[in-house]
C-alpha cells in the first residue's frame, strides 16, 4: 500500500479529532446542553429580614460536620460581627451583620454558604469529578478522587470553596455538604435549618420555595424588595434569598443569569477525562517511526533507511564507504 508521510498525517489528525470528539460526548461533567433543576430538586428558602444573628445555625453546621466546637451559649458574643467572615475548612457556613438603617442600629444578619448551584460551575471545573451534582440539588464532594488543583475555587463564582492549607499530608477542598447524608433521606433536612429557632430558613422543593418566595414578597411589598436572589442567577441555585434590603448592599455578587460553567472550557474535561494527551504522543511517535522507516531498495537489495536515498547527489564517498563496511561487519 502506497501511503506517503501526508496521508499518515491525514489518518493521524482524524483519529485524534474523532476520539476528540466522541470523549466530549460522553463526560459525565459536561452537560452538553444547559442543565435546569430536576423536577425533585430540593433548596432552602432564606428570609434575611427575619434573622436576629443568633448563630445557632453556625453551632448546628460544625457540630453535624464533626468539627469541634465550643458551647451553644459561646454562639452569642456578637463581637464576631465587628468584621466580615468567610466560610472556612471548619466552619461551612458563617452570618454576618450588615447596617439597615443609616445609624447602623438595625442590623439585617445575612447567612453565608455554598448556593449549590443548578448548574454548578465547580462541577464543570473539575477535571476527576470530584465534586458532583445531585437531582436533589447537593453538589458534594468526593476527597478520594481530589488531586488538588483547587480549579472548583477559581471556578466559584461565589468564592465558596476553601482548602485546607494548613494540613500538609492530606489537605482536602471544604464546602458545604447540604447535609446531603440527611437529605438524601426521607424527611431529613439540612442540621442549620432544623436549628433555626426563627424558621428563617424552609427546606423544601425549589419550584415551590420560588412560589412561596413570590407570594410573601407580593404580600407585603413594602418589606421586600422584588428580587428572589438565586432563582436566575448564575443559571439558578438551590438556596434563594429574599431580602428588605437590596442584595448589592449585602455584597451579593452581581452576576449573569448564565451560569460560568457555560463558559468554561469544556476541552479540558476531554483531554484529561479521555486521555487525548496518551493518544496524541502515540501518534507522534507513530509519525517519527513512520519518517525513519526502512524500505526495500528497488531490485530486491537491502532494506534501506528512508533517508538513505541510493543515488542522492549529496551522498559522499565517506558515508557510502561506511555503509560498505557495515554490510560487511567491518569497522570504519
């Protein structure tokens, strides 16, 4: 078969882009279209107005969690509120105070933790998937398939998940969980919402946490502002937020309605996923045996190098006198 180093060329891209293409088909953390809530799919709905920054919800979360912690009673020094907290490896979710009215008097206290996105970008970040979203609405995480490369932190548009910096041996990502082994359950709800002496929070279906979200802001228009934070943005998450206050005084991020995992770069999951990169060196190193091959000198002779071209003008009596030797098993 009469194949030149163009055609092999040829084989070798179509091969690669084939397998290319059928790997982006198929992974499991690319959604090849954008992805809605199941019909299933649990959230929380928050009403900040009604929260009084008891903390109990912070107490509840580490407890659930396994993390130390100090006694109930400790949860209500409000010093903390002096400045702005972030969740941390130990403590998944953290409340804030924000002034509503203009002599700082009248707190509203806001409830900071992971908004287990639709559509989670993290998700879509991870190149192990380790990090997965649930038709119930969790995205958990999985440290056995973690290799570090912390791509879900740079993904999160909310700055949400954080990293255990400080364990050299066997650091881990940390996020909250959505207590997904008591969700997962009938009947189980998430241990902050169980806590809440306020019913700040109500767990339920998202689709009917919107109604009820709608309903209590058309009721009493004058307390809240008409805004249902999560339920477009970011493509939608599972915790909603309504609020007397408007949301960007709250340092809610400002953000599309488009989720970011729409906008990452969906090769990477192929490549790594798939390993392309394995198929794409044997492939070159196909081409380079394919270019130093040996062929049959014509009338039967010895094979010869594809390089060694009998006859090349540019073939000098030194190189033809060392081949010589060579068939003959001498020395230069």
């Amino acid at each position: 078969m009469d194949t030149n180093r163009r055609d092999f060329l040829k084989i070798v891209g179509l091969l690669g882009a084939g397998k290319a293409a059928s790997a982006l088909a198929d992974v499991p953390g690319i959604p090849q279209e954008k992805a809605g809530p199941s019909e299933e799919a649990m959230g929380v709905l928050v009403d900040l107005p009604s929260c009084i920054g008891c903390r109990k919800c912070e107490y509840a979360c580490k407890k659930h969690a396994g993390f130390p912690v100090d006694s109930i009673e400790s949860y209500n020094d409000k010093s903390v509120f002096s400045h702005h907290r972030r969740p941390s490896p130990d403590c998944y979710t953290k409340i804030n105070a924000f002034p509503k009215s203009q002599d700082g008097t009248q707190p509203i206290y806001v409830k900071d933790n992971c908004f287990h996105c639709v559509d989670p970008a993290c998700v879509s970040a991870c190149i192990v998937g380790a990090l997965r979203k649930h038709p119930q609405g969790a995205v958990t995480y999985d440290a056995s398939k973690c290799i570090g490369c912390r791509y879900c932190m740079v993904a999160c548009p909310f700055e949400i998940p954080t990293y255990e910096y400080d364990n050299a041996l066997t650091p881990e990502v940390r996020k909250c969980t959505f207590c997904f082994d008591r969700t997962s359950k009938p009947g189980g709800v998430p241990a902050c919402v169980e806590i809440c002496p306020r019913e700040v929070m109500t767990y339920g279906k998202r689709s009917e946490l919107l109604r009820l979200a709608r309903e209590k802001i058309g009721a009493n228009p004058t307390k809240y502002v008409n805004h249902i934070y999560g339920e477009h943005e970011a493509g939608g998450t599972s915790w909603l937020y309504i609020s007397d206050v408007p949301f960007e005084k709250l340092d809610y991020v400002k953000i599309s309605n488009t989720s970011p995992a729409r906008l990452t770069e969906s090769v990477q999951h192929g490549i790594f996923k798939h390993f392309v990169p394995p198929l794409a060196l044997y492939g070159l190193l196909g081409l380079i045996m394919w270019m130093n091959r040996t062929a049959p000198q014509d009338g039967g002779g010895e094979p010869v190098l594809a390089n060694d071209s009998p006859g090349d003008p540019s073939d000098t009596a030194d190189s033809a006198l060392d081949r010589d030797n060579h068939k003959a098993g001498g020395k230069p």
